[in-house]
C-alpha cells in the first residue's frame, strides 16, 4: 500500500458566493509564495503584519477581483448576490470540502510560485 503523497499547498484562501448565484473560489498556495506576491503589491518590508492579515487583504482581494470579472463570462447576473469575507486556512495537510458536484480547477505557475484556483457555481 503506498503512502499518501502530502498536500502540496499549505496556505488557502476561501471566498464564498451567495444570493442569487451560490458558489465559492477557493485559492491555494504556498505560505512562501503568499508572503512574496503580497510584498510585491506593497511595500511591507519593516512592518509588523500576520500573514493572516497579508493573504487576507492582497490574496483575498485578487480572489474578489477575479470572481468578479468570471461570474459575467458565465452569463450569469449578480442579481442579489455578494461575496463573503476572505478566510484563510493555514497548516500542513489542509483539505477542504468544496460541497458542490462540479468544480474547475486551474494551476498557475508564477514568479512568486504556484496558485492552484479552485472555482464552481452551484447548478
């Protein structure tokens, strides 16, 4: 019986849809990756901050933009719907639960490292 490989990604960044649309993205990464695309949209160097507050504020905000700009391509309104607040999970070996039948996923490999981009609507 062969071991189970551990999670690549150790940091993540949920963002749920409701209303009118119900649906979720969800960010992974790593922690190291997280702290280096969040240093280079601001200058946090000398400055006490968690990173929970970091990938909340600067990952969190790329998963609103990015919600924002997708549900229209899917030719769906907004209607009555809002997005939740970003929460962060981080730790070894996280798992999430998406709770819907179909979900897309798209790994991007940037200069900072590798973000995996979790995305489904419920149908």
């Amino acid at each position: 019986h062969e071991a189970e490989k551990p999670h690549e990604f150790d940091t993540a960044i949920y963002i749920g849809i409701y209303g009118n649309i119900e649906g979720m993205l969800l960010i992974e990464t790593k922690k190291e990756t997280a702290l280096n695309f969040a240093k280079s949209l601001s200058d946090i160097s000398g400055q006490n901050y968690s990173i929970d507050d970091i990938v909340k504020s600067h990952i969190g905000e790329m998963g609103n933009i990015i919600l924002n700009k997708s549900v229209p391509l899917l030719n769906k309104s907004f209607g009555d719907s809002h997005l939740s607040t970003p929460s962060v999970f981080i730790g070894a070996n996280i798992e999430v639960n998406l709770f819907y039948k179909k979900s897309f996923h798209v790994l991007v490999c940037t200069q900072f490292g590798k973000f995996k981009f979790t995305f489904a609507i419920k149908e």
